[in-house]
C-alpha cells in the first residue's frame, strides 16, 4: 500500500516501475516514541503512527542525532537529517520532493510539494 496525495493506494508496486532506485526509499528508521523531536506532526497523529511497518514521512525517526537511517531500492543506505526528508505542510509532517530521496515510486511528493 502507498499514498498519493492523501490517498491510500492499494496497487502493488512492482520493482520497474520505481523511476529511481538509488532514490526510492525501501526501509527508514521508524519512530517509537510519541516525544521525539523534532517530528512535525500533532500529538494524535504522532501516537498513531509509532513502530509502524508503513515507510513514509510521518513515520520517520529522529532519534538519532535528530534523523536516521535510510536504505534504497539499489541496496545502499544512508544517514538523513530529519528535517532535509521531511518538511511541515499543512500541519503534518510531508515529503520536500528531494531528488536524492523518493518516497514515492514515481518520484513525485505525495504531498503535492515541488522540489525546492
């Protein structure tokens, strides 16, 4: 399952249709810990998606040194600030549409965000 701009999308995503595998985020740190900080999201929001399987911006963790670590669709991994891959809109924590870091298949921000 994946969200496009709100909205849950069943549709298995198969391997070639990511646009970019060295962008395409396969696995994050995930939050476990409603006080993390930074974590631009509301209170209700960050208790629902705590040690969640789900990849995505609302989930992902700050607690290491305030970002984590992201491994990609062509089997690298990286270390991101929290604040360069995610970014507040609309009052919950959204994707900045990094070229470097796709958290969508076709590299698009499910949020709606141009990149910067």
């Amino acid at each position: 399952m994946w969200e496009q701009n709100g909205i849950v999308q069943a549709n298995p995503i198969k391997t070639g249709m990511v646009k970019n595998p060295s962008a395409f985020v396969m696995f994050s740190d995930s939050r476990v810990r409603a006080d993390e900080t930074p974590c631009f999201g509301t209170d209700a929001a960050k208790a629902s998606t705590l040690g969640s399987p789900q990849n995505y911006t609302s989930r992902f963790s700050s607690r290491h040194e305030s970002g984590g670590d992201i491994a990609f669709n062509d089997h690298h991994a990286a270390y991101f600030k929290y604040a360069y891959v995610v970014v507040p809109n609309n009052g919950k924590p959204s994707d900045p549409a990094k070229p470097d870091v796709n958290w969508t298949y076709n590299g698009t921000s499910p949020d709606g965000l141009s990149p910067p």
